[in-house]
C-alpha cells in the first residue's frame, strides 16, 4: 500500500512529508520510503502559528482561518510528494500548537490542519488527530513513534535509545530483540527541549533574520557554561518520572528570557550563550538517560533537525561517553529527516488494519487504542 505520512513539529518550520510503501501487518511490516521533502511554511503562516502557540489570542474567525490555510497547505504538500504513484491514504498529524499533559484531569492537546479538508482537497481519504484517543484513554498522547521504533529499529542484541532532536526532544528506549517480551520492556518520553531554546535563542539574536543555527556553526565557537546548564536542570520537568510529554507551553520565548536573565550574571559572548544551551538540551537527554531507563544503551540513534547538527552531536557523545554510540537513524536505513513523517504514513496504515498504534506503558494510557480519525473524500 502507498502511503503519504506528514508532520510539522514544534519547530513549525514547514511540513515533512513522505511517501512510503507498506507491506505486512502488525509489527511485522516493510517499509520503504519513495520519496521524501519539506515543505517550508510561509513567514507569514509560520508567524500566525508561532503567535498561537505563544498564547496570542485570536477570534473564532481567524482560528477558523488558521486551521483552513494549514490543511491547505498540508494537502498541497500531499499533492506534490504523491506525484505517479496510487496512494491510498494519508496520514496527517498537523501541527501542535497546544499540548496539556493529563494531571488530576484528562489532558488536552490540539493539532490544526483538519483532515476533512486534506481528504477534500486531494481526494485521499485521509487519517488525523491521532493523539485524542490515547489521550481520552488516560494516556498523554505522547510520545506515538515508540511503538513504531518497537516495529523498525529494535537491534537482537544491542541496548538503544531513539532519540528525536525537533523542537522538543523525545526518546525510545528499546531493549534487545533478544529477552523475553522485549516489546513491553519498550519505554518512551519527552526528555525537554530539543532546538526549540537554541531556535528561539538564534531569532533573538538575529532579530528574526535567522531561525536556526545551521549545523551548529555559531555555538561551536564558543565555550558551554556548566554551572548554568546545572541551574537550568533544576527545572521541575527533569525529575518527573515517565510517562511524561512536554511541549512549547513550558519551554516557551519567557522560558528563554529566563534563560538568558539567567546568563547575564556570567561573563559570557553570544556564541558561549547559545553552545550552553545546545549543552542543556545535550545534558537533559543524559539525565533523562541516567535517571529513568533500566541501563544506558550501548548505542543512540538520532533523528530529526538536531541529527544535523554535528557540534550538538558531538557534546552528545562526549556526554554519554565511549561505552555508547552516537549515531543517526540513516546509519541503519531509516531517513533521520523524515522519519517522523513515515512514522504517521504507519501509524495511518494500522489505523485502516484495525491495528492499535499506542503502546500504554509508554504514554499512560490504560488500553490499547486505535489512533486517528478516518475522513474519506466524498467523490
């Protein structure tokens, strides 16, 4: 079956779409990817979207609006990506711009970029919102890809850790094919924030002429401060235990200011501020790492936009130490860029075989649930 699978992350940089092809069922699945892209956002969407997530508020009208230009934009993108071949469905996460973790009360989270408009505009029944019904389950709805890291990426003998570097940073730790029930020995969390900091930290210093730090260019020229990346793992999140999702509510543009209010009691230039906070996101994943998984993995597997970046890897590494090896996920077969993107083409393929896409004892939720809405285009 041909599939399409796309996302825009808590970076909100633009749309990762991929085209794959799926065979099997269950766990048991090949899949190959055809075609990968990204679609950026234009500034002025990306703009709209960023100021929601910050809390800016808007009219129903304009909400309305929003959410009509992102599944726009996310048909379009489906559109390009599918070109000669027969796709039968689309699996569309859309783009967070809320996320509210289950407390004494249900959680909420909220994707926009409907999938009935998706089906309409490209005549592909199409499958979205895929985190409510693990949420409605008592799960966080969050982390999903773990159970497709359990399908695609468990070693027979090897300890590993997945690891996404988006905007927030999340983890699949997977034991050794090898033990018994390895699969519920699977574990999966948000470990803080990927690029997201170091993101909002290079806008701010640019004055928006710049969204990122390619390749890490500008903080390998400075030196991390250790005693402000120890203050800033002091923060709360650290030492919830999992099940655990996060998102840009809590590391947020006030989150920086906080970060760099912070910084200013140090003698530090702009690249020294901005290789600290690429050490918080390194040293996050690390205690993450340390304090919950049942032993450290003998290899990570990185994957999204921070995989890219060397300096960021390299900290890593230094970090974990030569016992683990710091990899990508391209380094065994599986596009680090879009990775997530083919995580939903699956996620969309279970969804149509009845097959459940959480894992409970990853997200919290109490059962099995079947993920996403089915909206079919009415021809």
């Amino acid at each position: 079956m041909y599939c399409i699978g796309l996302i825009s992350g808590t970076s909100v940089d633009g749309i990762d779409a991929a085209l794959v092809k799926i065979t099997g069922n269950g766990l048991n699945l090949q899949v190959d990817l055809l075609q990968g892209e990204t679609y950026p956002y234009s500034r002025e969407l990306r703009d709209k979207i960023l100021a929601v997530c910050a809390g800016h508020p808007i009219s129903m009208i304009e909400f309305a609006e929003l959410d009509d230009a992102i599944a726009t934009e996310f048909a379009i993108a489906a559109q390009k990506i599918q070109t000669g071949y027969p796709t039968e469905v689309i699996g569309s996460h859309g783009q967070t711009v809320f996320h509210r973790p289950p407390t004494q009360t249900m959680g909420y989270t909220l994707q926009l970029g409907r999938g009935a408009l998706i089906a309409h505009l490209t005549g592909i029944q199409t499958i979205s919102n895929f985190r409510v019904a693990d949420i409605a389950a008592g799960g966080q709805g969050a982390p999903l890809v773990s159970k497709i890291d359990v399908c695609l990426l468990a070693h027979p003998t090897l300890h590993r850790c997945i690891q996404n570097i988006g905007g927030i940073g999340n983890v699949t730790y997977l034991p050794p094919r090898n033990l018994p029930h390895w699969e519920t020995l699977a574990y999966g969390w948000d470990t803080g924030p990927g690029n997201v900091l170091i993101d909002l930290a290079i806008q701010k210093l640019t004055q928006g002429q710049q969204t990122y730090d390619a390749d890490g260019q500008w903080a390998r020229q400075g030196k991390p401060c250790e005693e402000l990346v120890q203050q800033w793992l002091n923060d709360d999140y650290f030492r919830i235990p999992p099940p655990k999702s996060t998102g840009r509510e809590l590391f947020s543009p006030s989150y920086l200011e906080s970060c760099w209010k912070s910084a200013q009691s140090y003698d530090l230039s702009e690249a020294d501020w901005l290789a600290t906070l690429i050490e918080f996101t390194v040293a996050s994943i690390v205690l993450n790492y340390r304090q919950f998984l049942p032993q450290m993995p003998d290899e990570v597997l990185l994957c999204g936009g921070g995989s890219r970046n060397s300096y960021l890897k390299k900290r890593l590494q230094y970090r974990l130490g030569e016992k683990c090896q710091v990899l990508t996920t391209d380094d065994v077969g599986l596009n680090s860029d879009f990775k997530e993107a083919i995580a939903f083409a699956v996620l969309a393929y279970w969804r149509l075989h009845d097959f459940s896409g959480n894992l409970p004892h990853v997200t919290g939720a109490k059962q099995d649930m079947l993920l996403g809405e089915i909206h079919t285009p009415i021809v």
